[in-house]
C-alpha cells in the first residue's frame, strides 16, 4: 500500500512537471490538468502520512 503511494506521489510531481512546462497546454487544459495532478499529489501525502509508523515510548 505504501509503495503504491509513493509512486502516485513521485507519478504526479512528474505529471504536474510535465505538464506546467512541456505539455504546450494553456489556459483552463493547463488549470485542470494541474488541479487534478494536484488532487492525486494531495492524496497520496495524506495517505502517508495517516499510514506513517509512530514511535512509542
């Protein structure tokens, strides 16, 4: 589960990368390809971060 995780993390920055700077994209294609990258972006670091190992103690 976490592996999976991490690689939707590293997919979007790359996606969000590509797509702000390479992609040609303009206007509201650009917007909506970055709010939706971003949504995956957020997801999958609150996934971690609800599944991080706590210390006890």
């Amino acid at each position: 589960m976490r592996a999976l995780l991490w690689l939707l993390l590293a997919a979007s920055v790359l996606a969000n990368v590509f797509i702000s700077t390479f992609a040609g994209w303009s206007g509201g294609l650009q917007i909506a390809g970055s709010v939706c990258t971003g949504a995956v972006l957020l997801g999958s670091a609150v996934g971690l971060w609800l599944t991080r190992l706590r210390n006890q103690g």
